[in-house]
C-alpha cells in the first residue's frame, strides 16, 4: 500500500493536473479503469442518489463503505469522498478512514460545508484532518473549502486561512470547488502550501489551462452522474418520441458484463 499511495502522491506533481473522474458504482469506475484511468474517485452526490439517500447529510457511511469494498478489487488508485467524514467525532471519523485503508484506498475528500449551506469551525475540521493523519500517516487527505462553493461573500481570504490551518493539522492537498476563473486558481496556487484541486466545470478551462494556473488535480466531481442520468433519460423519451439510432461509444451486453470480475460471474 506504501507504493501505490505513494505513486497517488507522485500524480499530484506531473508534466500536466491529475485528471480525478468520479465514479458512483462498480460499473462506472470499471468503465473508467478500462479506459486507461489510474486513479478515480468516488462522488458522494452519485453515491447517495443511487442509495435514494441526500448528499453531505451523513446518511451514506454504510453505502460508502460498501461501494469502496467493491471497487477495491479494481486495477486502480481508488480515493473515496467521505462528505465531512460521517461524524463531528475526530476519532470516530479517524476509525471510519481507517477501515476504508484497510481496504487499499489511497486517500479521501474531507469538506468543510454542511448540509445547512454553512461552513464548520475550521478548527474541527483541522482536528479530523489530524485524527485521520496520525491513525493513516501515508494517506492522502484531500480538504475541501466551501467557501466558493456556498457563495460566501469575499471567499479569498477565509479560504486561505482555512487552507491553512487544514495544512497545518496534516492536509495533503487543498480542494476548492465552485470557481474556474484562472487569475483567482492562480492567486489560490501561489499562495497555498500544497497541491490545488479544482472542479471541472463544463463550458470552463481546459484541463492544460487549469495547469498553467497552478491546479495539480481537477476533479469531476458528480458531472459523469448526473450526464448517465441525462443520458438514460434523452434515450428513453427519444423511443418513446419513435424511436433513436444507436448511441455512438454505447457499450454491448458482453461488453458490460466483462466488467465484472471473472470470479464473480462464476459464484452461485
């Protein structure tokens, strides 16, 4: 486990920004891993949706933990949004990480945003940050701000100032979603100590454009979800309209069920 969280650590420090795609079920993370992806993430809207559960309320521990005992089987460097960690108990949050290590996950997203659209104390987000640090050293903490993200009034400076204490407390990379604009990416790049993560966003900069800012890791965040969600829908209205050619890259039967692991399609 060494090597391969260490080889995560590496990707964060390329020619070009990590591309994190976020999966929310063994079929997409497979599909992901076919294509080439070395490392994927999971999106806890896709995950919570799917169980028929909201996201960032804490409701989905067990879901999370189940998905990541699936896709741990999988050829690739596997990180799990942990919404903001399930718990206000440092420790409890610190054991929840634990158990999904020893599954071989390679890092996680903790948030500082809350399911009533505020930010948590800082500081007892910094103190989760540390519990999970000292029970799984080599693990690679992404922290999440919120600032952007809510539409906190005058973000820069209460973003640097909880970068910096998630920093302090053992944060490997900073993650800050809900702002593209490249001359703000870049103020966020110069000015935090370690990794920055953004959130792609559709119509936004291009993934080099992102990297001549100063982003070592874009993630999609629940875009993929919500486009298989799109997807399923526009075919179904589409034969209920009369009918539809065959969507291009649609994926056969046999091509589907070759994404289940060859011991499981042998069980009873």
């Amino acid at each position: 486990m060494t090597d391969r969280r260490a080889e995560f650590r590496a990707l964060h420090h390329g020619d070009r920004p990590l591309l994190l795609p976020n999966a929310w079920d063994h079929a997409s993370a497979a599909a992901l891993a076919a294509r080439g992806h070395r490392a994927i993430g999971t999106t806890s809207l896709g995950v919570a949706a799917t169980a028929g559960r909201p996201d960032g309320t804490a409701a989905t521990a067990a879901e999370t933990l189940a998905l990541t005992r699936r896709l741990a089987r999988l050829p690739v460097l596997l990180t799990v949004d942990v919404e903001a960690g399930f718990d206000d108990d440092p420790e409890a949050v610190a054991g929840y990480v634990a158990e999904l290590a020893g599954l071989g996950v390679v890092g996680i997203n903790l948030e500082d945003g809350r399911a009533d659209g505020t930010l948590a104390d800082p500081g007892c987000v910094a103190d989760k940050v540390a519990a999970v640090k000292a029970a799984v050293p080599d693990l690679f903490v992404n922290a999440r701000v919120d600032t952007w993200w809510l539409g906190v009034p005058d973000p820069l400076p209460q973003t640097l100032a909880r970068a910096r204490a998630y920093r302090a407390a053992g944060a490997d990379g900073i993650f800050v979603p809900g702002t593209v604009d490249l001359a703000t990416l870049r103020v966020l790049s110069e000015r935090i100590d370690g990794p920055l993560n953004a959130l792609y966003q559709p119509g936004g900069p291009a993934l080099n454009e992102l990297g001549e800012a100063g982003v070592a890791r874009v993630s999609t965040g629940s875009l993929l979800f919500r486009a298989a969600l799109a997807a399923a829908v526009a075919v179904a209205d589409a034969v209920r309209a009369g009918g539809l050619a065959t969507p291009p890259g649609l994926p056969s039967y046999a091509e589907v069920q070759g994404l289940v692991p060859a011991d499981a399609r042998t069980r009873r």
